[in-house]
C-alpha cells in the first residue's frame, strides 16, 4: 500500500510540474499575424536596430520603415534623392551644405530640425565611437554643425567625393533618445520613417506600425512609388532557407528573403507566389597573396596569370546558382572608374599549363606551391566553390589544400593584423565583397592599395598588394572628382587587372520569394521599405 | 556522510569543474575581447571592453572574481550590442545581466521539454509494455521498427518533413515561432521522436525479462487480470531502468533542445546558445552553458533519489 501512495504522489508532482511550466510557458504569448501586416521572413536577427544600422539592410532588415537617412538612393534609377534633405550642395572637396526638411518630428514628438540632425551625425560619425558604419564606409571623420534651423554643414576630415553618397548610409534618429537614454538607441530605434518601432522580440521578430503623422504623406517630394499601406510590418527570423520558404508557402508570411535557386525554379511551376531576383553589388571573388607576407613564388606574373587562367568562371557561376558571370572587376557598368575594356578573365587551360611550363623552365619551383584555397563557411554554397576551384588549378599542375573556415577562423586571415603573422603564405581566399557606392575609390583603397598596419585603418584592411607608385596614384585619384576621377580610377582598375591580383568569381543575385499579389521595388541594394512594396494595382 | 549529502556535493563539484571548463575554454579560443568586438573594432573600443570586463586581469584573478561573482547569482553583463561599442557609454549601461536574459528564456525551454515529455514517457512506455506483452506479435515487430526509427531519426530533417506535411501542405499549424499551444506541436514531436523510441526500447527489454519471472508465472495461476499484472506489478518492478532513461531523456532534451529551437524558431536556451555563439557573447556562452548543466546535473540527482521511491528496499550508497 505504502508503495503505491509513493509511486502516486511521484507521478502527482512530476504531472503538476510539467503542467506549471506549461501555464507558465503560454503566459508568454505573442499576437498572430493580423490582415494588413506585412510579414517578412528574414534570413539573420539584427545585431541591433541603431540609426547608423541603416547602411546594412541585409543585417538590420527593414530599419529604414524607422529610420530615415537625409539622402537616399532611389532603388530604380541609382540616383541619389532627397529624404529628410530637401536639397544640398557642395561647398568645397570636403564640405557638403544640406538643407533639412521643415515641419518632420521623430516618432518621440522631439523635433527634427539643423540640430538634431548635426547630433545625430555626429554621433555616428565620431571616431571615439566605434561604430560599424565607419569600417563599412571609409575612413575620414564625418562632423556636422548648424548653420541655421534648417541648414547643417556636413564635412569629412579628407577631401570626399563620395561625401553625399556616406550621408545615404546612416540613418538620423532622435537626439532626444541619445541624451535620454542612449542604451536604447541600440533596442528601440525612434526615427522620422512611415512606421513607428513597435516590439523587438529576441530571437523572434521586430515589428513596426503605421505611422499616421509621417510627413511623406502630406509631401509632394516624398520619396517611394507608394505611400505606405501595411498597417504593421513585422520581420520574422529564419535562419534556415528551408523554414522561411516554408512560411511563404503555407501563408504565414508574404515575402521569404534569399531562397535556393532551386527553391526559385520550385515557384515557377507553383500558384500563389513567386520568385523574384536582381543583382546585388555583392561579389564573389578570389584573392591571390601576392607581395605582403606571402610566398616568393606567387610574384611570379606568369604563375599568377596561369591560376587565373585555369579558373572556369562561367563553370563556377552555374554552381554557385542566382549569379551572373561579372566583367573582370568588382563594380557594375556605371560605377565611376568601370573600365569597359577589362572583360572576365579568359578561361584557357592550356594557356596556364604552358605559363606553368614556361616558368618551371626558368627555375622556379613549380613543384613546391601548394595553393590553400580557402573560404568562410558563412558563404553560400562555399565548400563546392573550393573545391571546384582546386579541382580547376590541380587540372593544370598547381597543388592545392581545400580549407572552410568559421568566420572566427577565417576573418583574422584576410586582415592584415592577421596575415603579418603568417610568412610565405600562399592562399587564394575565396570571398565575397559589396561595392554599393556606385565608385571605385573606397574599392581599390581598401583591396588593392598596400596597407600599413601603424594606421588606424590598415589593420583591418585586406589588401594583399604593395606597390608605392600604384599607391601614389590612388591617392591622386582619390582626391579628384568628376571625368579626371573617372579616367584616373579606370586605369586603376586595368592595372590590377593585369596584375591578376583578384578574379572576380560572380556576381550574385539576390532572390524573394514574394506572394502573388505584391509589389516588391528593390534596388540592388535589396532594402525592404514599404514605400516600394505594396498591393498589385 | 549521508548518501544523499555526498551526492549534492558532487553535483556541486561537477558544476564547478563544468562551469570552470567553458571559462578558461573561451580565453583559450583567443582574444575575448576581439572575439566579442569583431576584427572591425578599434583598438580603443578593444581597450575599453577589456577594462570593463577585467580582462587585463591575470587568468587566475578573472577566474576567481568569475566564481566570486557566481557564488552572489552575478554571472556577467551581456554585450549583445558589442559591435556598436561607445567608449562614451558605460559598457554595463548597454549590457543586460546574463542571468535575466538565460531565465527569460527558461520557460520556452521547459514548455519545449516538459510537451515533449508528456508525449515520449506516455506513449514509449506504452508501446514498451504493449511490445512486451506481445512478443514476437505484429505489434511487438511494429513497435520495434516505430522506435528503431525514433531513436535513428535525424532531427533536423524529420522537423522539416513535419513543417512541410502539417504546415505546407495540411495547412493545420504553424512552421514555427513561439506563440500558443499549436506552435509547440510540432518542435514537440521532433524532439519527442528520440526519447519515444529509447523509452520503448527500454520498458520492452526490462519488461521481458520482468515477465518472464516466476512472481509474474504465480500471480497469473491465482487468477489475477492480466493489465494488473503488467502494470501493477512488472511495470513497478521494471521502473528503475526506465526512470534511468527517463532521466537521461529528460537532460538530453534540455540539451538537445538546441536543434530543433533553431529549426522552429524557438526562443528558448538552446536558441539562445547559438546566438550568443554566433555573436562570441562570452559572458552568455558562459551563462547559458552554466544554467543547462545546473539543470542537467539536478535532472540527474533527481533520479537518483526517485529510485528510494521505486525500491525502498535499496539503500543507495550503502556498503562503499
């Protein structure tokens, strides 16, 4: 009897604990999605919703329904347009004056006027801050000051043609906040965008709702094809491809972001939704060590020629899937400095075989390079990328060593404060690289030009090149603007073309998969802003 | 010592050794600091976060202040919004105490875990006894197979085959997220598969041999009903080893977790292990592998200790 009441009172507690952390479980229950929410299922949660997040819409999706920046790139045309400037103008290589937008309040109620807006840079911008927006976009240290309420002076530290083109990038938020309570800028965004931050559920989703008072709707010059008609937005993390098409297909969301190509040619034979691409300004590319730290031999220009040679480019675009062959250099037609001479490298196997032959004739120790072909296992589809790539240079008598690395692993490699400490390297990292300025200049400074790890920046750069003439060049082009800017940056480009230091592997596109029945503008910049998604008219 | 001291403290040892493990594991991976900050971060921002988070302290000092403040319930700050570091702020004003970020998590961990269970001890102890019961029969054969698949599924392709049956194409529930009863079905029964399959494998063999006992031959010649023989009597006598398993099911599940929160989009601690992973936030890789061996180490005790209730004729520890 004994036995039994002990057995019973056993299975009584373990019943009442699984039944209280269920009751205490469902406390925590989120709303379903409710019509006129847009719902889009996201491929990564953001590291944080702060204003200058605005530059990195693939990591910080929809923060520009929030956060609105002072000038903007239409996602059609590629200009740039006004937001919350109505109008700017150069003053000098290094100062731009920019009017601001009368009448706009942040979603706090504080006004946004000269100097909110000088703070607000100011903060992003400062150099005692370390924000990521200053890697991404360039050294040169961006300051503003009021002129008037309506007008700030915007200048960089070094004279900047691309000056307008940085002030694109970062989003404006409220100065209020940043006095306030500055440990929320980084969780709650508070803006002067079409929609109001609502919740940010970690690990879950972020959502957004209709901003009533938001000033494009009483404005001619508000930019977007629509005004805004999604009540809320909400952005729903995925990380697995498989779960976020999932959710299209089963209704749950209306948008998937970056399916599979295969999932693309999937929805071309399936009812109730698409699959829409464009191209990104994101590159696949493979970076040869050449003069820094690296092995004697990879000098060689024939040796060099010959592993670009080898390489099937077009081959290794089929693999990869939603890429396009790029040209020979890692910018669209109509960047400024695109050379239209410089094609894709040719691939001629043959060809590498005999520069192989040619040097080994010569006395160099072909036998001894062994090629690392290594890439960040972040990539998409990055281990068949390497592996074809070795199949491709083993083909014509080059070693290989085939490597994915983490990015813990993989990031300090490609940074000269990681690379200095590994003499007589010989790898060809395999990675990817945006080029979103629509200018060659910030590209070339930070691939090709010869970094020097005492500056602040040349630490975290990844050049493997040193050439002092081609550096005294870059620097002259970079200081230049207009059709000299141009001719200067497009010999650039040939030259290291020819120097086969990188080859540009593809050119990937970026695909949704989006509900029949919505319109999706994206630019190849892919931000997700309501002003450019709504019905089907 | 009483067994029952001497095993509390050894489940205290073990959770120091565990915890002690994944704090000198994160230096040794390298830099903390940079592997918080990302190669991106300045060397100001570097400096600035080693200051705040000790970590210019000797090894040994960081050690023993980590355990110093673990002893008070302070297991660290998180610097989730480490990338943005602003040496103008107080690095503890951006971060969150790690222990409040893990235990808001804990619920949808327990929910995950304890719908799992509800389905896996039930129903595996059910078709344990039914395969006993039967052997050799069709239903033995089929329980065999059903829990031969469970214990061999892989995870994350039987979640995506249950996404795509009841979500995709029934349309019945939800591919993921976390928001009420029906979101928790299907991360459940991904999770439940395997301990469905290891608990019926294990009530069938303890209770074959159970049954096969002469108590079991005497109680069946006085007449007794059959159900009352197996469950009253074999199943009692058969518990410890499926406690055991129960046991064992119960931490894997909480380890386990990790899998299928990521497929379904579970916001519960294994969730929340990959992202602080993903963001080298080692105050809460630190935390969160700390809370999941806590549990798993009194998952275990408890066990131990059910066995008393099960045979109170064993005296554990006794004759050491």
């Amino acid at each position: 009897m004994t036995g039994y009441m002990t057995r019973n009172q056993t299975i009584f507690r373990y019943a009442a604990s699984v039944a209280m952390a269920l009751v205490l479980s469902t406390q925590v229950m989120f709303a379903a999605p409710m019509k006129g929410e847009l719902v889009v299922a996201v491929a990564q949660e953001p590291q944080d919703l702060a204003a200058q997040g605005a530059y990195k819409e693939v990591n910080a999706p929809g923060l520009r329904n929030v956060v609105e920046t002072l000038i903007a790139q239409d996602p059609v045309s590629g200009n740039l347009q006004g937001v919350l400037a109505t109008s700017w103008k150069r003053v000098d290589s290094r100062t731009v004056r920019v009017t601001i937008r009368e009448g706009v309040v942040f979603h706090d109620g504080s006004r946004m006027d000269a100097a909110a807006v000088a703070n607000s840079i100011n903060w992003v911008w400062s150099l005692k801050n370390a924000f990521t927006i200053q890697e991404f976009a360039g050294s040169g240290e961006i300051t503003a000051r009021v002129i008037d309420s309506s007008v700030v002076e915007v200048s960089s530290s070094e004279p900047d043609p691309l000056l307008e083109f940085r002030l694109s990038l970062n989003g404006i938020s409220s100065s209020k906040q940043i006095a306030d309570n500055p440990a929320e800028h980084f969780s709650k965004p508070v803006g002067t965008g079409p929609y109001t931050f609502g919740e940010w559920q970690i690990g879950q989703y972020w959502t957004a709702n209709y901003n009533a008072d938001w000033w494009g709707l009483s404005s001619d010059d508000a930019y977007g094809t629509i005004k805004p008609d999604w009540t809320s937005l909400k952005f729903v993390f995925r990380s697995e491809d498989s779960a976020r098409v999932a959710m299209v297909q089963s209704g749950e969301a209306q948008i998937a972001m970056f399916p599979s190509s295969d999932e693309c040619d999937r929805a071309k034979k399936t009812d109730g939704y698409s699959c829409i691409t464009g191209p990104s300004t994101t590159y696949l590319y493979g970076r040869l060590d050449h003069s820094l730290h690296a092995d004697e031999r990879l000098k060689d220009p024939r040796i060099r020629e010959a592993i670009f040679k080898a390489i099937d480019i077009a081959g290794l675009v089929d693999l990869v899937g939603l890429a396009s062959v790029p040209p020979g250099q890692l910018g669209p037609k109509g960047t400024v400095g695109y050379n239209p001479d410089v094609t894709a490298y040719d691939y001629d196997p043959e060809g590498a075989i005999a520069l192989i032959a040619k040097a080994k004739a010569d006395g160099v120790d072909v036998d001894g390079i062994k090629i690392e072909v290594v890439g960040r296992s972040s990539t998409p589809r990055i281990r068949p990328t390497v592996e074809a790539i070795g199949a491709m240079l083993n083909s014509v008598g080059i070693k290989t060593e085939i490597k994915v690395q983490t990015p813990q692993e993989f990031n300090p490699r490609v940074r000269i404060a990681g690379y200095a400490n590994e003499p007589g390297r010989q790898m060809m990292q395999v990675h990817v690289k945006g080029n979103p300025s629509n200018d060659y200049g910030l590209l070339l400074q930070s691939n090709y030009a010869c970094p020097s790890i005492d500056d602040p920046t040349g630490s975290s750069r990844s050049s493997v090149y040193c050439n002092e003439a081609f550096d005294a060049e870059l620097a002259n082009a970079l200081k230049s603007t207009g059709e000299d800017r141009s001719a200067k940056l497009r010999k650039l480009v040939q030259t290291v073309h020819d120097r086969h230091l990188i080859v540009p592997l593809a050119l990937l596109d970026r695909g949704y998969l989006v509900e029949d029945g919505i319109d999706f503008t994206f630019g190849s910049d892919h931000r997700f802003q309501a002003v450019y998604l709504g019905a089907a008219q | 010592m009483p067994y029952t001291l001497r095993r509390i403290l050894n489940s205290i040892l073990l959770l120091l050794v565990t915890i002690s493990f994944v704090f000198f594991a994160g230096r040794m991976i390298g830099d903390p600091a940079l592997n918080m900050l990302g190669p991106g971060a300045t060397p100001a921002a570097l400096e600035k976060l080693r200051v705040v988070a000790g970590l210019n302290d000797p090894l040994w000092q960081q050690y023993l202040h980590y355990i110093g403040r673990l002893l008070t319930g302070d297991l660290g700050v998180s610097y989730r919004f480490g990338f943005s570091v602003i040496p103008a702020i107080d690095l503890k004003e951006l971060g969150q105490p790690v222990i409040n970020i893990v235990l808001e998590r804990l619920p949808a961990t327990f929910f995950l875990a304890g719908s799992a269970l509800v389905v896996a001890v039930p129903l595996g102890i059910f078709m344990g006894v039914t395969a006993a019961a039967h052997p050799r029969s069709i239903a033995d054969r089929i329980v065999t197979a059903l829990s031969l698949a469970g214990v061999s599924v892989v995870q994350f392709w039987l979640g995506l085959m249950l996404i795509v049956l009841f979500s995709v194409q029934l349309g019945w529930l939800p591919t993921g997220g976390y928001g009420g009863f029906q979101h928790v079905i299907l991360p459940a029964l991904t999770l439940a598969a395997r301990p469905i399959g290891r608990i019926a494998q294990v009530t069938r063999s303890t209770m074959m041999d159970e049954l096969a006992k002469p108590y079991i031959i005497t109680a069946q010649a006085k007449g007794v009903q059959n159900h009352r023989i197996v469950y009253h009597h074999a199943l009692k006598n058969a518990a410890i080893p499926i406690v055991t398993m129960i046991g064992d099911e119960t931490s894997a599940l909480l380890t386990g977790a990790i899998l299928v929160e990521k497929i379904f989009a579970w916001p519960g601690v294994g969730l929340l292990i990959i992202d602080s992973l993903s963001r080298s936030d080692l105050p809460l890789i630190q935390a969160s592998i700390a809370v999941v061996a806590a549990l798993v180490i009194i998952v275990n005790l408890l066990v131990d200790f059910s066995y008393r209730y099960f045979k109170p004729e064993i005296i554990l520890g006794r004759g050491r």
